[in-house]
C-alpha cells in the first residue's frame, strides 16, 4: 500500500477542514429597530427562536446597537419567530423564513419590487397612572403615555391641593382639564359634582354624580354623594329610598351602611338605622362614630344598659378632639349614676 506524503495529507486535511462553499455559511438576518419619531433604539433585546426541527440550538440573543440595528449570521435555514423586547416599550413579534445561505432584511410592511424595507416600530408601552383614593381625591385608573402621565399627575394634584384650600374655581378648571385629556374616569366627574355643590350649582352636581355612578355602578361614593345632595336639598325621603333601594348591592360596605345609618336617623326611620348601624359594626368595628348613634337609639328605645355599652366602646375607641367625644363623656358619666 502507497502512503500518502505528508504535503498530501496536510492538501486533504484542508479539503476536509475547508467548509463548502453558500450553504456552510448558513442564513443571515438583520434590522433596524426605530421608535414612533424614527429615533434609533438601542439595547433592544432580540430573540430568534427556529421553529424547524433541530438538534442543535434553538434559540439565539442579541441586542441592538446604538444605531438601533442587528446582524445575526450563521443561522441554520428555516422559520423563526423573532421577538424585540424593552423595557417601557410594548412587545414586538414577527415570524420569518430565513433562506439558505441568503440574508433576510427584517421589515415592518411586505416591500414589493423596488420598495424600501421599513424598520421595525416600538412603540412606547402605556403607563398605568393611579388616582389616589380617599376623601376628596377618591379612586381611579387611567392609562396614558409616560409624558402624558407626568402631566397629568401634575394636574389632578393641583386639582386635589385646590379643593383641600377650597379654591373651587382652581378645582374645577383642573378638573375638566384632567376629563379633557382623559374623559370618562368616575373619581373626577365624582370629585367635580362635589366642587359643583360647594359653589352651588345644584343640578351641575347631580350630573355629575350621577356620570359617576354610571361609570363605576360598583362603587357607593357617587351614591353617598348624590343621597346628600338630596338631604341638603330637604328631600329626606328621596334621600332615604335612594340610598334603600341601592342597600342588596352593598351589604357589605361599611361606608354604604354608615351613610344609609344617618340618613335613615335623619329620616326618622330608627329600625333601619339601627340595622345600618348595627352591620357597620359588624364589618368595621374601628368606625366608632356609630357607637354613638347606635346609643343615641338605644336611650330614645328607653334601653339604658344598651346605651352604656355603646358610650363606653366610643369613649374608648376615639381620638382625642373627636366630634361628639365631650358630649359623650358628660351622658356616660349620667347615664352610670341613674
């Protein structure tokens, strides 16, 4: 048997080691990533994900460059799914055929003959802003870009401080500017109804609590707010069955149940003030303000030891300077020496 020289071996060996010429060098794929101004957006994550089958790799990284653009090459030929990922920014995905050994170009339309590939948008991810809730300011969502958003922010804020130092003509002009750029949020038709009442415009009020119960039926503050409406109207009764009516929806809302409490008291309707009362404690018992009306009832039903137990758990439970706290003290010390 001849041997083979080694200049021999060393010409096979290249042969071997040399990769064939086209397909060896596998696909090529590359884009540009631009946002909404056509601003170049760097540090991009991009995912190609092969959907062909495979027993090597199946998945390649990579981010963009500062000029908003990628190259990946070597890639085995087949369909991808290929997704760009950032944070802020809304999830981009598109799926592709990568052919041997050619190079794809990543494009936001389908470019016929002789049409430029366009780049591939991000566009700016929502940002979730929260109205604060509580008291004048209430609560609320609405979703807006980050700008936008700041903005926004800003203006309910000044909205809320204007209300607090009751400069209702502020409020109300921070108000509609908040329902001019995001219309239809219950919290501030809410929280405009209550600048209207402050300046007297009854039925402006009403229309707006009545926008805010038809925008967020779940919650009871619109009602609360438009049953005191009525009673400072004069129309206890109106007042009452509204608020009775409502009553199924929420059997468990402390807040509902005090302020169905004092309407019914103010109404004369003491059984179903006392029913109110009675669940509120139930469901809260940090609401002791309704200690005291539930001993008011209990002296005027002539049930003394009742009134007493209710005296003491207000007495009790209360801040120092609390509404009705001195008045209380004076009838408990009364009521125990009788």
């Amino acid at each position: 048997m001849k041997r083979l020289s080694a200049l021999a071996l060393a010409a096979v060996a290249a042969l071997l080691l040399a990769p064939p010429s086209g397909s060896a060098q596998g696909s090529m794929v590359r884009g540009m990533i631009v946002d909404e101004e056509g601003h170049p957006v760097k540090d991009v994550d991009v995912t190609l994900e092969f959907k062909g089958e495979t027993r090597g790799r199946r998945t390649w990284t990579q981010k963009t460059d500062k000029k908003g653009g990628f190259v990946r090459v070597g890639l085995p030929s087949g369909q991808y799914e290929i997704k760009f990922t950032k944070e802020s920014y809304i999830d981009y995905g598109i799926e592709i055929y990568l052919s041997l050994g050619g190079l794809s170009e990543i494009c936001s339309n389908a470019p016929g003959p002789g049409e430029p590939c366009e780049e591939i948008v991000l566009k700016k991810a929502p940002v979730v802003v929260s109205i604060p809730g509580g008291g004048a300011e209430g609560t609320g969502v609405v979703e807006t870009t980050a700008d936008e958003a700041a903005q926004l922010g800003a203006t309910y804020a000044a909205a809320v401080e204007a209300i607090k130092s009751q400069d209702w003509e502020a409020a109300e002009t921070a108000l509609k500017e908040v329902l001019n750029q995001v219309p239809d949020q219950p919290v501030v038709h809410l929280n405009l109804g209550h600048v209207y009442r402050q300046k007297k415009d009854l039925s402006a009020a009403e229309a707006e609590f009545r926008r805010s119960m038809e925008l967020d039926p779940t919650s009871p503050e619109p009602l609360i707010a438009l049953a005191a409406l009525r009673e400072a109207q004069g129309k206890e009764q109106e007042a009452i069955d509204l608020l009775m009516e409502a009553a199924p929806r929420f059997e468990e809302d402390a807040a509902f149940q005090t302020a169905l409490g004092a309407t019914a008291m103010n109404a004369g309707r003491e059984k179903d003030a006392q029913a109110a009362f009675t669940k509120v404690v139930a469901l809260d018992p940090a609401k002791v303000q309704v200690r005291y009306y539930l001993a008011t009832l209990a002296l005027n039903a002539g049930r003394k030891e009742e009134a007493v137990g209710h005296l003491e758990a207000f007495v009790a439970g209360s801040d120092p300077g609390a509404p009705d706290l001195e008045v209380a003290k004076a009838l408990l010390e009364a009521l125990k020496k009788q």
